[in-house]
C-alpha cells in the first residue's frame, strides 16, 4: 500500500528531531532540567512555566497556519468558502490581540518577581554558616580557593550537602562564564571584579561544572567536577588536602596562570589575599599601575 506523502514528511520530520536529541545528548541527560539544589529548582520552574504560557500562543498559531495553508491551497475543486470583500472582525481581533496581551502580561509579573527571588548575590535562608569559595577562571582551567579551610583545588570543588555556598567569582584571564547546570544559572567571571553568586546543593553526588564561554584553543578543557557530600566527609577531606598535598607559593600561582590545559590539584595551602590581588591586578584605579611584586610587598607590610 502507498504511503500517503503528508505521513512520509511526518516520520521524516520525527525521525530527524529524534536523531538531533541522540547526538546532542539531549535523550540521555537534560541536566538543566534535573536540579539539584534550590536555585536550579526554581530556574527550571521558571522555564517551564515559561513554556507552557508561550505555547498557549505558539501551538495554536502553528495548527492554524497548517490549518489554512491546507485549506485554502490551490486545488482543483477546491470547496473552501470565497470571501474577497471581508475585512474586518472584532470577535477574532479581541481574541488574537487579547490573549498574547493577557500571556505577556502574566509572564512579565513572574518574570519580574523571579528576578528579585534569584538575585544571585542574594544568600540563602538556611540556618546553616554559608561557605566560601572564591572562584578564579584562568586559561584554561579553574582555580577554587577555600580561605576559611586554608585549601585550594584546580578543576575540582567540594562542598557540603544542604549548605549554601557563597562563590566569589574573578578572571585571570578573559572574560569566562561559571557555570554548574544543576545548582544554578551561569555567572559572568571578570577581570578587575568580584562577582557573588549563591548555589546550594540538597543532593550528595557529583555534578559537572563547566566554562561556558568560549575563550581560546583549550577553552573546551575547561570543566570540573562538584561533589557533594556529608559535612563529616567534607572535613575529612579538607584534612587530607592539609595533610598530603603541596602548598601553592606565589610563583607556583604564576606558573599555575599562563595558558595550559590542567587535570584536578590540590593544594594545603596558598598566598594570604591571593583572590583579592587577582581582582585588583587589573584595577588601575586600585593599584595605580602596581606590579604583582608590589602588590605582595604592601600586603606584607599590612
């Protein structure tokens, strides 16, 4: 039996979306729709909500574009009624000017509300002392410093379940973007500032963090890993990064800062005020024009 063509187009079309999925990963793993703290559950929220509103628009008006152009297409004995003289009608114009109206509407007042709701510098309720992690984007990998634990790490974090995380963010290198899909949204890391931003992870397990700007040969090479664990194994392991790892000196920073792709470090410790010499390298009104040597002198001396 002939396949009727409308059908063939249809399974070409479904094959075609089915075969975009498999080979973006897509079918495997949606991880951004797979949160795995409280910012991420209320971004996914977000977008959902977001697309079910607009589809209320969209489908129809894609059903009805199909409707029309199959209706009314050029075909001997054609039946479709002929109205040349028609121009006008206020049911149909309240209702297709109405309801975009009343969803743009809707979607202004969550979009406006969520937007104060997820701040990112805004920190968490929870009755739990935020941890700090300062963040520093160099080419091409990522260097997390723990200032109240006294550690560092190069392309790996660790964090503690159910805490929320206050990450500062800094370039030493170009502009890059932080990015960690399931606890939250991306967070531009620039030179010469501090950005803050607050994720939170309700989940032990591992996530993948990743650069999400594109910033030179390696700039693929730029992910890490987020592991979550208990708060017991979270400072059983910052003592094994005390106890057996090497510390991270001034000239093993620079070093550390000229472009190269880099696997997991660990450091038990590193230069007192290193983030902030980092943020203020690049600041010429902060430090007139100081070097890094000079920069290290006066924090010495204070």
């Amino acid at each position: 039996m002939k396949t009727p063509k409308a059908l063939r187009w249809f399974a070409s079309i479904s094959m075609l979306a089915m075969l975009l999925l498999a080979t973006t990963g897509c079918a495997e793993n949606m991880i951004v729709l797979d949160p795995k703290g409280p910012i991420a559950e209320q971004q996914r929220d977000l977008m959902v909500i977001s697309t079910v509103l607009t589809c209320i628009i969209i489908v129809p008006v894609l059903v009805l574009t199909a409707i029309i152009v199959w209706r009314y297409r050029d075909k001997k004995g054609r039946k479709a009624k002929y109205t040349p003289d028609w121009e006008h009608s206020t049911k149909l114009e309240t209702i297709w000017w109405g309801i975009p109206i009343v969803i743009i509407t809707i979607l202004g007042i969550i979009t406006i509300k969520s937007t104060y709701a997820l701040e990112p510098s805004k920190p968490l309720e929870s009755d739990k002392k935020p941890l700090t992690v300062q963040v520093t984007s160099l080419d091409w990998k990522w260097l997390f410093q723990y200032p109240e634990q006294g550690i560092a790490t190069v392309n790996h974090v660790q964090i503690p379940k159910g805490v929320p995380v206050r990450f500062e963010i800094t370039a030493d290198a170009p502009m890059n973007s932080f990015w960690i899909p399931q606890l939250g949204g991306q967070m531009y890391a620039m030179s010469g500032m501090a950005m803050t931003l607050y994720l939170q992870a309700d989940e032990q397990g591992q996530y993948w963090g990743s650069g999400a700007n594109f910033t030179g040969k390696d700039f693929a090479k730029m992910f890490f890993d987020v592991k979550s664990t208990s708060q017991e194994e979270f400072d059983q392991w910052v003592r094994e990064v005390k106890a057996s790892s090497p510390a991270l000196t001034l000239e093993g920073y620079k070093q550390l800062a000229l472009p190269s792709a880099s696997d997991v470090k660990t450091f038990s410790a590193f230069p007192e005020g290193l983030f902030n010499m980092t943020v203020t390298k690049y600041a010429s009104s902060h430090n007139h024009g100081l070097s890094w040597k000079d920069i290290q002198k006066i924090k010495i001396q204070e």
